[in-house]
C-alpha cells in the first residue's frame, strides 16, 4: 500500500501540545490502476485511478472546530488530537502537466459517485458499483482531476460506496432520534432508516436499544401540516432491533414519525471536517494531484451539506487558509440537513429537524419568528478571501417551499440580493435530478407520479456552470448574474396562482394547494443551541414566505435559466408532481419530481380535449422545422454563456429525443 503524507507541516496556532497539525496525516492508496483501460482523452490523454483511505486527526479545542457537535466527547490519543478516517477516490492525468489545473472535489450522494452522471452525460450505475462510468469524455477532455470524500458515517461503505469510520462518543447515555416514513405501498413493516431497499440500495439501519422500550413514540398524520397523532404503543412493536412493525401494516401515504432511543453517538459532524480538510490538503500539496485550484462540489444531499458547511465558516481550515477556491452547489435548495447535531442521520430530508432552521438567505436579515439576526454566510464573509460560490436549483426545490428563502426575506418574501461572491440560479422547468427521455409516471426508486415525469435534460447548464466558474476563480471573468423567481421583475409568482394558471389544462394532475410541504419556525427543546434536540420537533409561527417561477401561457417557467425544451416546448414542464392515487395521499407532491404535460399533437386532438395550448402540428411543420428552431434557441444561449458552442449539438440530439416521445 501507498501511503502519502504531507511534505510540509502547517502550523501550531490552537494547539495545546505544542505540536504541528496535520489535520490529514496521510492517504493510503490501496490501489492505482489505468482507468478505462489507459483510453486517452483528447489532448490531456490518459487518466489512473486511486482509491484509498484518508486519515484525519483534528484538535477539538482548536476554535476552527468549535462548532462540530460532540467532538470534544471523542476519544483523544496520546497527542490530544481525535483521529478517524475515510474513503478517497481519485481520478488524475496519468500526465499532470497536461491537465487543467483544475480539481473536482466531490462529497458523494449517500455514497455515491455522480461527477460523470452530472457532467459527462454518464448513464447512473444502479445500482452502485465500482467502475466509474466516462459518458462522453467531457471532464477528462478538459484535463480535470477529479476526487471524492467519504463524509457520512452511516453509508456502508464498499466497492460501489464510499463512507467515513466516524469517531464514537463512548460511555454517552442512550439518546432519541426520529425517523420519518410515508411508504408508495402497504407494508407489514419497514427498516429503520432513511433510505429503504431497493435499487438505490440501503443505508446501515440504525437499532433501537431496546425493543420493548416504553419510551419509544410512533407518530401518523394525514398531510405534512396536520397534527400528529399518537399511534398506541400496544398497536405497533420492534420486529427486530432495526424493524418497525404495524399491526395491520403501514398504509400508503400514511406520513409516520418514528421517535426512539439509540446508543450508538457518532460525531456526524466528522464529516464536514472530512471535506475541509481533504480539500485543503489537496489544493495545498502537489500529492496525490497537483491543481492550481479547487472546487468542491455536491448534488442534492450534498449541495446542503456544503450550504451546512458555509454556515459553520469551514471553507476555512485550522490555519484560518481557504480550503477551497469554489464552490459549486446542485438543486440543494434553501435547506440544509441533519449533519452536524447529536444522533443525526445525515441522510433524512423532508423530517422537520435541525437542517430546517433559519437562516435561509445568504445575508444576515432578523426572523421575527425567532428573535434571531443572521445570514447563513455570515461566518464565510468574514473571511479575507471567500470562495467563489454558485449554486443551482431545479423548480422541484421551489416547489418543495424552501428553495426561493435563499434569496428572499422571511419577513415579507421580498427580494434579497446574494453577496458579490455568490451567484444563483433557477433551472427552469426542471425536476431535482435531470429527466430522462422516458414517457412513464413510474420512478426508479418505485413510487408513481399522477403525471408523466418531466423530461428536460438540463445537464448542459452544469457544464457551462463549471466552466463559467472555473473562469470566474481563475481568470476572474464574472459568471452570468444570478438568474432567479424575483418580484421586482415579475417571474416571481406564488404556487397558488400558478396552480391557478395551469387549471386548463386538461388531464393535468395538480397538488392540493393546502397539502403542500411548508418551512415554519421550530422548537427543537432546551438543549437545540448545543445541537441535542427534542422530537418530534413543534412548529410554531407563521410559515415562512415562499415563491416560485411565473409561467407562461404554455404553463412553462420565465424565470431562470431555461432550457431549448422550455422555450421551444413540447410540453408543459413543471417542478412538481403529485402522488398517484394508487400511492396514497393523492394531491400531495413527490418532492424530487416533476411533470411534462404533452401539448396535443394535432389541431382535432386539441379541440376535442378543449387544451388551450397550441397543439404540435400548430407550432411546427415537422421535425425539421423543430430542431431548427431548438438550434436557434441553444445558439443563442452561448453569449450569454448558459451553453457552451460545443453542446449546441447536444441540446438539439436531446430534443431529438424528447420529440420522438412528444413530437408525433
């Protein structure tokens, strides 16, 4: 085994031994292989393979660390120091001098791989396996280096997983948690965790200590905003330590909090201290890659968790250097997650807990709600070099009622302008993860949209994104402006009157306006501020403002970035997507996904259905006649540097796609 370890000490600022800190003490590299079979990649050529393991000591005292819940109750070594360690894979020119200077530092999707699914056009492997999957080339072309840390403590790690050995608090009195479950189908029971069976495959269940606890509370309500109501306990049991039990099963639809004791007390967030020290030893070291900069990066999960980790100021390591030059955030919306407090479980997303707390917004602004002033990058501008920051969003995240309190105020929901590092954007039209050229309801995960699920392929926007922020770190060229639901130029609109404005369109299925998820104020208990909560967690207040794009007299977004699909359209293309009846719960939202709505194809069918929108045969002669106009939409995105030259081909074989779905 390889092992790499730094060539030059930092500091001794924080230290109580008097000793240098090495927050990584080494990476281990268990294998170094010639990826793809040593294929060359245009100019930058061949690219290897490491895969390894990162080893991490941190001072617990240190202030850098002072926000890491429960790191000060980890066991220390001799050196005073708390050491764990993690997954590291690496993707680098088998030749350096001939990259870009440039590295991609992701923080995997519940373990997952997705660089080349996001940028490369890469199909995702599921379910999760070792290879990494080249798509088209595209990062490897442009000569970047790429990299992953494993941060979650309760993935199990694998060939096809990458994971963190967290440290354990030890002698701690057993805690509670809360699971949250709202299943597509009737079943007698259902493991404990976030993530269930499947395709995707499962997180690590996490035991209850003990099976017969009197103190454990299973909670059932109807809709998100409704009372809870306590299921009796004589009505439900523990099959097993990690196996919840209904009598008569659980019901589809049915939303079901689970409140129980655990004595397992990870430091979860080990974690964030994992990406921050990974990335600012592999932006500060010429091994195991050598990059003039550094850009960290994640998608869903993971654009929260870096939104958790600006929060804490940890873009920033123990020597008080940048850890990072950019950042560059994928549909994380305005929430962040259950990353960085006792029992969390990192990868629950819609439980009300602490990942739903003010602040929002980037700039400091005051909740009446809660009394308190701040901005989430308050601890980022207090740096002398921020990194710069982008952060894209798909309409699912407006939809959901949190995405637009990233850049709106909780007072009134009017506008609020991001800081001069940050840029936002709105992918228009667009469900959480990119559509595929699929016409079904039917999910991968198994759930059912009561619509088709929407098809636009927004991926090229990522490519221009980096590529745009690479400019902006780089060479300094200012990225486009933020392009996001504003009022003060009308593509802001609330649900209510877009619901309102898609009523017409006949055979669209449309969520329950009073169903809809909503972000309000919680009360987490007395012990909240040193990160122990109380659950279920209360909400109280008013809930906080939300907004959305306007639509057009298609139905289709204007705000944002939008797509050739969106501006040439096909279809009505929306951010949300409610259940199926069959799943229970109809008129609620599937969180991540969207609707595409087909216009009629023919003038008849149109007249017959009574659709107001123009029918296909109306607005095109025939294919040609589309894709032509798809080019001139795609062309005239590239210089206003949403599309790059090189992938107007790529939006228009993509419309390609979706027209032999819609077209005819």
């Amino acid at each position: 085994m390889l092992s790499l370890s730094p060539d030059r000490k930092r500091g001794t600022h924080g230290l109580s031994n008097g000793e240098d800190a090495v927050a990584v003490t080494g990476i281990e590299i268990g294998s170094v292989t010639a990826y793809e079979g040593g294929e060359a990649f245009g100019a930058t050529g061949p690219y290897e393979r490491l895969d390894g393991v990162a080893r991490y000591a941190v001072d617990p005292d240190h202030p850098a660390n002072g926000g890491i819940v429960d790191l000060a109750l980890a066991p220390r070594r001799a050196d005073g120091l708390v050491h764990f360690e993690g997954d590291v894979t690496i993707l680098r020119p088998a030749d350096p001098a001939r990259g870009n200077g440039t590295a991609l530092l992701e923080v995997p999707n519940r373990g997952r791989r997705t660089l080349t699914t996001l940028f490369n056009q890469a199909v995702a492997e599921i379910p999760p396996a070792w290879p990494i999957a080249p798509g088209d080339g595209f990062l490897f072309r442009r000569g970047f280096t790429l990299a992953w840390v494993g941060w979650q403590w309760d993935v199990p790690r694998g060939p096809g997983r990458m994971g963190l050995a967290a440290p354990r608090v030890t002698g701690g009195a057993p805690g509670f948690t809360q699971l949250r479950f709202q299943l597509p189908a009737d079943a007698p029971t259902v493991l404990l965790t976030d993530q269930h069976v499947g395709p995707l495959g499962a997180h690590d269940p996490i035991p209850t200590v003990d099976v017969a606890d009197p103190d454990a509370v299973l909670y059932r309500r109807r809709a998100p905003g409704d009372d809870p109501e306590v299921v009796p306990r004589d009505r439900w049991h523990f099959a097993d330590p990690v196996t919840l039990a209904v009598d008569g099963g659980l019901r589809a639809g049915v939303i079901y909090d689970l409140v129980y004791r655990l004595d397992m007390q990870p430091v979860v967030g080990a974690g964030l201290l994992a990406a921050r020290d990974l990335a600012s030893h592999l932006r500060s070291t010429p091994d195991p890659i050598s990059a003039d900069r550094l850009i960290i990066t994640g998608l869903s999960q993971n654009s929260r968790f870096l939104r958790h980790l600006l929060s804490l100021g940890l873009d920033a390591d123990e020597e008080g250097r940048p850890a990072f030059d950019g950042l560059l955030g994928i549909v994380g919306g305005g929430r962040r997650g259950e990353f960085n407090h006792r029992y969390a479980q990192p990868s629950v997303q819609p439980t009300p807990s602490f990942g739903h707390l003010f602040p929002f917004a980037d700039a400091p602004q005051t909740d009446p709600r809660t009394g308190r002033t701040a901005g989430l990058l308050d601890p980022v501008a207090a740096h002398p070099e921020p990194p710069r920051i982008m952060l894209c969003d798909s309409s699912a995240e407006y939809w959901r009622g949190d995405a637009s309190l990233a850049h709106t105020s909780v007072v009134d929901g009017s506008d609020v302008d991001a800081p001069p590092f940050v840029r936002r954007y709105l992918f228009a039209g667009t469900q959480h993860s990119s559509g595929p050229a699929y016409k079904g309801d039917l999910t991968i995960q198994g759930t059912r949209g009561a619509n088709l699920l929407n098809m636009v392929d927004y991926r090229p926007l990522y490519r221009a994104a980096l590529v745009n922020l690479v400019a902006w770190i780089a060479d300094g060229v200012e990225p486009p402006p933020s392009a996001v639901p504003r009022w003060s130029d009308g593509t802001a609109a609330t649900r209510g009157d877009v619901l309102a404005a898609l009523a017409p369109i006949p055979g669209a299925a449309l969520p329950a306006p009073g169903e809809m998820p909503m972000m309000r104020a919680l009360d987490l208990g007395p012990e909240a501020t040193a990160g122990v909560g109380r659950y279920p967690a209360v909400p109280y207040g008013s809930p906080y403002p939300t907004a959305v794009s306007a639509v057009d007299g298609d139905g289709n977004e204007v705000a944002g970035v939008v797509m050739p699909d969106v501006t040439v359209p096909l279809a009505t293309h929306t951010g949300f997507n409610p259940r199926h009846p069959e799943m229970g719960a109809p008129g609620q939202l599937m969180e991540y996904f969207g609707s595409t709505i087909p216009f009629a194809v023919t003038v008849a069918e149109r007249v017959g259905s009574g659709d107001p929108r123009a029918s296909v045969e109306e607005r095109y002669t025939g294919l040609d006649d589309y894709l032509a106009k798809v080019r001139a939409a795609a062309e005239a995105m590239v210089p206003r540097r949403h599309v790059l030259a090189d992938d107007v081909e790529l939006c228009v074989e993509l419309a390609r796609q979706r027209w032999a779905l819609l077209g005819s």
